[in-house]
C-alpha cells in the first residue's frame, strides 16, 4: 500500500511540474516606467511622490558611490514570461537613489525594446 502512494504522489509531481513548465510567470508587480520619468525632477521629487506614482519598493538599500557618498536605493523590478521558453521573457528594473533628505539624485532603468 505505502509503494502505490509513494508511485501516485510521484506521478502527481510529476504532472505538476510538467504543468508549471509550460505556463505563464510572472515575478514583482508592474510598474509604470513613463510615471516616473515624465515627472521626476533630480533634486525636487521626494521619497513620497515616487511612492505615490509607482507604490512601496520591492527592494530596499544602500548605495555607496565611489566618493564615498551614501544614497538609499529603491529598486522596483517586473518580469514575465513563459517557462518553456525564457527567451520570450520580458523584464524592467528601475533604480532610484535618494540622498540624505529623501530626494531623487539619479535613477536607471532598463526595460524591453519596443
């Protein structure tokens, strides 16, 4: 009895797995790149207004640039595609650093062409 369990969770594994490779996936939540950029101004926008325009931050840190200089960094990050075939895979970062009074200094960010 224990060998024909053992036999039907491995064909159930089995049947899931091959499942998840063929399906959809995505990682992050989106995020809108052109909410940011037409209206972030270096040394004006605040911590509160990105998060405002895009949500809370994915991911949290600290920069340190080669000066020496500290920046917390925010990191939002999307990607999507289909486990089968990872070339199809879609994929946007974007990176903001804030100084000491909580306002952008610089920022990149990449995303598919179009």
């Amino acid at each position: 009895m224990e060998s024909i369990l053992r036999l039907a969770c491995a064909w159930m594994m089995a049947i899931v797995l091959c499942g998840c490779s063929t399906g959809w996936f995505h990682v992050g939540s989106d995020f809108d790149l052109n909410a940011f950029t037409s209206r972030v101004e270096r040394g004006v926008t605040t911590r509160d207004q990105v998060r405002t325009w895009l949500g809370a931050p994915p991911s949290t840190g600290v920069n340190v640039d080669t000066n020496g200089q500290r920046f917390e960094e925010w990191t939002y990050y999307f990607v999507e595609g289909r486990m089968a075939s990872l070339s199809d895979t879609t994929l946007k970062t974007l990176q903001i650093k804030f100084d000491s009074k909580g306002l952008v200094q610089g920022w990149e960010l990449s995303q598919p062409p179009k």
